[in-house]
C-alpha cells in the first residue's frame, strides 16, 4: 500500500466499463483518478462518486499523449501520494474493411488502444517500482482471440490482441518489481454508448436487452459492473500471485463451437 488511501488510475473512467470501474473502486475504499477525454462524462462520474460519499477527482486528456498521461500520474501522487492500480481501459472501435480503413483510422485507433494503453502504464511504472507494488489492469476484448463481424473491425482486433502481448511483455518485464500485469477481455457489454445508440433506433433499454436474449451460454450480454468485477478482482489482493494472464469475461462466447 502506497498511502492511507490506495489509489486507482482509470482511464475512459467517464462512461461505460471504465465507469462502472472508477464506481467499483471507490465504493472500495479507493480513492480514484478518473482521466477521460470526455469533460462532461468524466465530472458526472465524479459527481456521482462523490455523490455517494467516495473520493474521486476528474482530469480530461488524451490517453494517446504521453504528457496527459503523465499529468494524470501526477495528479494521484499529488492527491493521495501514491498509485496503487492503473485500470487503462480507454478504448475506441473504428469499422470498416482493410481497404477502406485510413490512415487516421489507424493512427487513432492503434494510438488509443495500443499506444495509449502503453504509454498510461509507462506514466505509472515508476510510482510503483518505487514503492515495489502495483497492479496494471489492460482491458482487451475477446476480439482479440476470436475472428468476428466478417473481418470487418480489423484494426480495432489488432489493437486488442496487441493489448494481450503488451500485458505479457510488461509483466515479465517488471514481476521482480512486484508489479502485477494481467488482462481483462470483454465480451458483448451494454453500455450508455449502447443504450443511446438504441434510442436513437426508437429503442427503450428493455428492447435493447431483449434483442441480445439469448446471446452467449449465459444467454445474455454483460453489464459494465460485472467487468468492473473481474477488473476488480484482478487488481486486488485476492489475485496476488496471478500476473501476466488474461481473463474472459463473456458469458462463455467463446466457448461455443459456433459463436457468432
Ligand atoms: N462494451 C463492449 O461491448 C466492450 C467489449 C470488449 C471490450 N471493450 C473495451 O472496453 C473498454 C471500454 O469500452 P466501453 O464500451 O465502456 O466504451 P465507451 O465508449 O462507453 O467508453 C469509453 C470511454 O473512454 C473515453 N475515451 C475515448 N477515447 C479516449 C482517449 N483518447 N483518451 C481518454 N479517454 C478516452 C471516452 O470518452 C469514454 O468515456 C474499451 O477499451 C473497449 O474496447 C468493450
């Protein structure tokens, strides 16, 4: 432990998984950065943790820079002089086929997803090889181990599976540090960005849901909170000797012979 209160860094702490990540965190105890490119999205996060009596502050910026990246570091070392657990779950999905897909669709999509995720652990790392612990949380997808969509979300794909080998490389890289680094890889989650999209069709929430009966073993899509979970466990004690791994959490998609 770094300080009195531990400290979680989430990145995409604004909406969505990451959302319910920066809830789950302070609802433990944590006191929680939440660094987000959405000022709207990130204050209403914080607002609601403060809401519930929680300790939270919110700083905009781009996970792809390097110096907002470092200001948000920096700002838990100021705040609660520590960094005990960086969630990097900013992510960004940009469809389209190889030949259609841009320059910018690259750069945005890998500078997010993979270099984001890179340079958000680069920022933390020296916190916490100071203080010999720490626990990297990388939010991959389970399209970073099946082919779906008809190949039709392949940057986003690379991305994801680009998460998987940097969660190996840094966990071999800084285990002697006692630095735990592992995985976490989503399947179908429903989300705000989700349920607004369905409004926007003259869907309610409830139409939503019902459209994905039946969806994987379990027969239904994730909520964020039940991420937020495993993301939870992962970074807590009750992990302590699991690193460098990756965990499923996809109501058993895939598993099955014919998923999708
Ligand atoms: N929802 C799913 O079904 C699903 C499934 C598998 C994996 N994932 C992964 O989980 C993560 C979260 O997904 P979500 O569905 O909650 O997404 P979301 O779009 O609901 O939320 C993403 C958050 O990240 C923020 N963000 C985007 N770009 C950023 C940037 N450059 N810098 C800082 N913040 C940025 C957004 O403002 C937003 O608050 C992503 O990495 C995504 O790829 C999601």
């Amino acid at each position: 432990m770094s300080s009195e209160t531990k400290v979680a860094i989430i990145t995409g702490g604004g909406a969505g998984i990451g959302k319910a990540c920066a809830l789950r965190f302070a609802r433990e105890g944590f006191g929680v950065v939440i660094a987000d490119i959405s000022a709207e999205d990130g204050q209403r996060t914080r607002e609601l943790i403060q809401s519930e009596g929680g300790q939270a502050i919110f700083l905009g910026g781009d996970v792809s820079q390097e110096a907002d990246c470092q200001a948000w570091a920096q700002a838990a070392l100021d705040t609660w002089g520590g960094i005990d657990v960086l969630v990097a779950n900013a992510g960004v999905q940009t469809p389209g086929h190889l030949f259609e897909a841009s320059d910018e669709d690259w750069e945005r999509t890998i500078g997010v997803n993979l270099k984001g995720v890179a340079l958000s652990c680069k920022t933390v790392l020296p916190a916490m090889i100071e203080q010999g612990s720490g626990a990297l949380v990388l939010i991959s997808s389970v399209n970073a181990l099946l082919g779906v969509g008809g190949g039709r979300m392949l940057i986003y794909d690379a991305s994801k599976a680009g998460v998987l080998a940097l969660t190996r490389s840094l966990a071999i890289a800084h285990g002697q540090d006692g630095i735990r680094v592992n995985s976490i890889c989503p399947g179908v989650t429903v989300t705000e960005f989700h349920e607004q999209r369905a409004a926007e069709r003259g869907q309610t929430p409830e139409e939503l849901r019902a459209g994905l009966k039946g969806h994987a073993l379990l027969g239904k899509p994730a909520e964020p909170h039940q991420i937020a979970s495993a993301v939870y466990f992962m970074a807590s004690e009750d992990a302590s000797h699991i690193t460098g791994q990756y965990l499923v959490v996809d109501g058993g998609l895939t598993v099955m012979s014919h998923p999708l």
